[in-house]
C-alpha cells in the first residue's frame, strides 16, 4: 500500500481513537461502542495488511460483537419474561429501551422499567403486578450492560494479544 508517509500514522490514530470512543460508549448512551470498537481493531488489521490481526482473530472479534449487540438487547426482554411477563410488557421493554436511546443514560435506565410496566398495565395487570415486571426488566437490562462490558474487555484482550504477539 503506497500512502503518503503521514496517512498510515493517521490512520492508525483513527482506529486507536474508534476503539478508545467505542470503550467508552460501551457505558455512555447514544455511541456505538462495540460497533466502534470493532471498526477500529478491523481498521488497524487493515492497516497492518491482516498479518498480525488474521482472519481468525477478525472472526472471533466480530463474533464477540455480535453477540454483545444481541446480548445488550435482548438481556431486558429476557428480564421481563424470567418475572412473567405478558407479550405487551416484552413489547413494552424493547419499546421503552429504543425509546429511551434519546433520552440519553437517564432514558437508558427508565427506558426498559417504564416499557415493560406501561406493558404490564395496558395487558390488564395490577400496579403492583406491573412494577414487578418493570423491575424484571430493568434487572435485566442492567445485567445486558454488564454482559456488553465484559465483552467488550474480552475483545479489547483478544485484540491487544493478537497485536503484540
């Protein structure tokens, strides 16, 4: 790859600055951290012309982001249902998690709790009933964003060791 000798420096600071702003949106709202994260590490394999970051290592990665991103999602869906949520507070979690992306952490937080107990209510369901599921949810969701870090750690160690050894 012939680039001017300032274009690989800076796009290797590209792909460093992906994976650190991806880190970090792993727990702050409206970035995509795992994407980003694997933008980054599958930038850098490129740069290095995929000798130390291979196709295997590009593969685990993506796997490990994959299933953060379906974990992340998911996780308060399945809090919902492990409590005995009807189809409209699971409708109501995924709902109220999309919605509460705009409303910044705040709105991540409440998003899937307010779902899944406006669910819960409009399913025919006691307060009471409803702020059970609601909690079921959010555990839920709190447990998905444990899940995306420590993946999210995983991919970072992957990455960091196919790259120094």
């Amino acid at each position: 790859m012939d680039l001017p000798n300032w274009q690989p420096i800076a796009i290797h600071v590209l792909a460093g600055l992906l994976i650190l702003v991806g880190f970090a949106g792993t727990v702050l709202p409206a970035l995509p951290g795992v994407p980003l994260m694997f933008a980054g590490m599958l930038l850098s394999a490129w740069m290095g012309d995929f000798q130390q970051i291979g196709g295997w290592t590009l593969s685990l990665l993506g796997a490990l982001a994959a299933i953060s991103i379906a974990g992340d999602f998911v996780a308060g869906l399945l809090g919902a249902k492990r409590v005995g949520a009807s189809g409209w507070a699971m409708a109501g979690a995924a709902l109220g998690t999309l919605i509460g992306l705009f409303f910044g952490l705040f709105g991540l937080i409440l998003g899937p709790f307010i779902g899944a107990l406006l669910g819960e209510l409009i399913a025919g369901a006691t307060l009471h009933r409803a702020t059970h599921v609601g909690l079921g949810a959010w555990l839920g969701f709190l447990l998905g964003s444990v899940l995306k870090i420590a993946l999210a750690f995983m991919m970072l160690g992957v990455f960091l060791f196919a790259l120094l050894v």
